[in-house]
C-alpha cells in the first residue's frame, strides 16, 4: 500500500491525444529525479535500455538491462513481472510508446516510461554504469 501511495505522489502521465472511451490507457511516465529516489530508498525497479546494444555499453542507468527496441517482441519474457518496470532509451518519448502497450498486452501492469529519456538522468548529473 505505502509502495503504491509514493508511486502515485512520484509519477506523472501524459493522456494520449483524442483520449475517449476507446482510447488505450494513458502512458505512465517517471521522471529522472523520481527513479533516482526509488533507487537510493533501495527499490529495486528493472530499467529496460532500448537502445543499441553498443550505446547501452557506452553508458546505462544503474542495473539497467539491454534489450534493444528492435528485439523487445522477441525478448519480452526476459523482463521480470514482479518489479516496476522503466523503458527508456535516447529518443523521443513517443518512440517507446508502441514498446509501452506490447508490454501492457503481455500482462505487465507497473509498467513506465522515463520521461526524457537517458537526457535527463545524465542532465542532472546522475552516474551511468560502463
């Protein structure tokens, strides 16, 4: 219950344009300074890097997994169930919303995108792991 409560204070969403009755769900966004206070209370949410394998290996939010945009379709299984989940990569937000409903189709339900991608975890000075 407390995990839920500072979920809903932390994250923000954006509604889809034309939301209606038939519209998908909104896609949840968090914002770097949100996943970075979850990190260091010790939660341990799965980042998914979407990037190219190579720009993963350059540099990758902490713990963060490679599974590249192109591969997520194939690879999906590999993604824990039971954690929060952040897509993110160096795009555009409405890149990984395509990403976001395949996930929710699969049956994942915390699922988020980083708003502002890899840009604003390292604007804010926040370490990478190489």
């Amino acid at each position: 219950m407390l995990r839920a409560l500072v979920l809903i204070l932390i994250i923000g969403w954006a509604t889809p344009g034309g939301a209606g009755h038939n519209a998908p769900p909104a896609v949840l966004t968090i914002d770097a300074g949100a996943l970075k206070g979850l990190l260091d209370q010790g939660e341990r949410p799965v980042s998914i890097d979407l990037r190219p394998a190579a720009e993963h290996q350059q540099g990758r939010l902490p713990g963060a997994r490679s599974i590249p945009l192109g591969e997520l379709e194939r690879r999906w299984a590999e993604i824990p169930r039971d954690r929060l989940v952040v897509l993110y990569c160096a795009c555009p937000e409405q890149q990984l919303t395509p990403a976001y409903y395949f996930l929710l189709r699969q049956g994942y339900r915390e699922v988020f995108v980083l708003r502002n991608g890899l840009g604003a975890w390292t604007s804010r000075g926040y370490p990478l792991e190489h």
